[in-house]
C-alpha cells in the first residue's frame, strides 16, 4: 500500500510502498484511513525541525489528525464494529509504571517524555491506506453525520483541553464554581484567541458556544477569508498589523482569557501586559521564533502578581478531550454549518502530500485523502 515518508538521516519526503499491516491479536483493530489534517506541526516535522522515526524504521510516516473507518475487528472486539468510523489519539502512554499521569490515562501530562505519538514521536502515523491499532482503547467513536469534518476534532481536542483547564483553574475563585453550572460560563468574560488558523478558529468557536465575548487577533488586514469565518460565528476579528495590543486592549476592555494559537510570534507575549486581573494565559504552540525576543521580565511578573494571573502551557489532549470535541462539533454543525466546512480548504489525493507538507499554501486546512489516487 502507499503512504508518505519522511527520511530524517537523508532529509527526504517521499511517496512510498509500505507493507500492508494486518491483524495479528483478538484485540487489534484495521482501519482504512479516510481522511488526515496536515497541520504546522507536520510541516516542522518535514522541515526536520522535529519528530522521531520508529526505532525499527528508517523512515517515520507523518499524519496524526485522522478519520477512520473500521475494517476489521479482531475476535476479542466488542466496543466497535466494521463500517464504524473513528477519531484516534495522538499521544499513547510510556511503559514507566511510575508515571503518575500514563497510570491514570492522562499521557497528555506524562512526566518521563518517553511517550510515544502517532506520525510524530516512534510511531507511523495515518498518511497511508491502512493501519492496525493494538485496541480500542485510543479510538473515538465519530456519529457517522460528522463524515465531511470529523477530520477536525484533533485540532479541536487542543481547545477542549485548555478550556477544561480554564474551568479547573478558576476553581480558585469562590464564585466561580456557580458560573460554570450555568449554560453560559464565559458570560460577561472576555476571550483573546491569537491566531486565526484551524486550532483558532476552533477555538473561537468554542468559547463562543460556552458564552465568551471572543476577538480573534492575527496578522493579516482585513478583508480577507478568516476574518470573514470570524464574522459569521459571531467573533470581532482585529488585525495585529493594524491594531497594536495596547490600542486593543483600550479599544475592547481587558482581557479574561488568552488562547494562543498563533505559534509563538512576539505578539503572544506583547499581550501580556493588557490583560485583566484574574486572568488566565494558555500557550498551546511549541516556540519557534525565527530569532530570540526579550521583554521586560520584572514588569511582566510584577504584573502577573499584582493581578492575579495564571500562565499556563497545554500540550496535546487526553480522552476525555476528545469525546468533548466530537460533541461540540456536532454543536458546531448545527449552529455553522457553512463555517465548519469552510475551514477545509481542500481535500487532495496522497501524492500532494508531499507538497503541501513542504510548502504553505494560501488557505486554511489541507486534508489528505489515502483512498483517493
Ligand atoms: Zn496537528
Ligand atoms: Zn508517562
């Protein structure tokens, strides 16, 4: 069968022929792949930036937002049927029995780092036809109405999970426990989501469906295509090149929350001083600055103490986190529909794979397509 490789030792990115992988264990599960995402983290892999080939490989095959079908079950399944279609984890726990985080079903937190993930740390990933899971453990049932966008609940999981850490975090405020038994917890708080690609848009998806006045902040100048998704969900889109952070913050109040998504560019930390007391930041982007930024550092924590604030850094998602995503994007489908599908830019057969991993292209999601030729 075919699938896309990426060479670390001679730094290539190739179409390739990979053996057919099959069920060998009652508890294993074949999958057809359907649909994959390619997102920045895919691209820094491509760019050798990082990622790990299996130990056993010369190659690691990339792709970790998946759809799936099941296709065959092996004799010990019971929780899926063939014809079912799946959502898979990325992250799967490490082997260290003292690792707290692995024990508890929680490899988003695990504490050695000798995790492993799907197209990114040791293991393959789904830019390929076929793949055989050891259970269902790391597999998420997906209604099969959520066939066209399924494929952007991995992204989506990143949001959940900094949205159930802003619900846990904010514990510490007495009357806060009260807001979020309401239908509407976010309401009368305002969300900053840096970033309007897939992870931010999403994001802002979701804070507005959890009642938070939401301005999504990115580079380019309005008009353009993301800022228009922006409008249709009902978020305020402001352009970072138009609008610096001091003059937004006095042109919309202070900020509650800060979601970035925007994969460490100095605008992410220029924020900072502009946000409200009580105020909670989540980084979810790797930095990768093209050179070192700086910022004055005493004011920044004098800051954080004086106002109370939390900083917070959140990797990768855990179960639970998916099983939100899957709901909210059947929320989402009802609610936007048209917006939801518009995050797809284009779907496109496995041979442009390489391409589109090695070039970024105008738009906002590339999904490719394993069964298509
Ligand atoms: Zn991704
Ligand atoms: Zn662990």
């Amino acid at each position: 069968m075919k699938a896309i490789a990426v060479f670390p030792e001679s730094r290539e990115i190739k179409y390739i022929e990979h053996p057919e992988p099959q069920i060998t264990q009652p508890q294993q599960v074949k999958l057809k792949i359907l649909d994959v995402g390619i997102c920045g983290t895919d691209r820094h892999i491509c760019a050798f930036n990082f990622g790990e080939r299996p130990p056993d490989s010369n190659y690691l095959i990339p792709g970790h937002e998946a759809l799936a079908e099941v296709i065959e079950i092996g004799s010990a399944v019971e929780e899926l049927q063939v014809g079912d279609l799946v959502v898979p984890e990325v992250r799967r726990p490490c082997l260290d029995s003292t690792c707290r985080a692995c024990q508890a079903g929680q490899q988003d937190y695990c504490y050695t780092g000798t995790y492993s993930e799907r197209g990114i740390q040791e293991l393959h990933g789904y830019m390929t036809e076929m793949v055989v899971e050891e259970s269902t453990r790391h597999l998420h049932y997906v209604p099969p109405q959520l066939r066209e966008i399924a494929v952007l609940t991995e992204p989506l999981t990143i949001a959940e999970k900094a949205y159930a850490q802003i619900v846990q975090i904010q514990q510490r405020l007495p009357w806060f426990p009260q807001a979020i038994t309401d239908q509407q917890p976010g309401r009368g708080l305002k969300a900053l989501v840096l970033g309007a690609g897939p992870i931010g848009l999403l994001g802002a998806m979701l804070f507005i469906s959890k009642g938070f006045e939401t301005i999504i902040y990115s580079r380019s100048p309005i008009p353009n295509e993301k800022a228009t998704l922006a409008q249709e969900i009902g978020a305020t889109y402001v352009s970072s090149m138009e609008t610096r952070p001091e003059t937004l913050a006095r042109q919309y109040g202070p900020i509650d929350v800060v979601y970035e998504a925007v994969d460490a560019a100095p605008i992410a930390i220029e924020i900072l001083p502009h946000l409200n007391r009580n105020a909670i930041y989540l980084f979810t982007s790797p930095a990768t600055p093209e050179e070192p930024f700086g910022i004055d550092a005493s004011e920044a924590l004098r800051t954080l103490t004086m106002r109370n604030q939390v900083i917070v850094g959140t990797v990768n998602a855990g179960p639970a986190t998916f099983t939100a995503a899957i709901e909210d994007l059947a929320l989402f489908q009802q609610r936007w529909p048209h917006t939801l599908s518009a995050l797809i830019t284009e779907r496109v057969p496995l041979t442009q794979a390489p391409t589109l991993l090695t070039q970024k292209r105008p738009g906002i999601k590339y999904v490719v397509n394993p069964a298509r030729s």
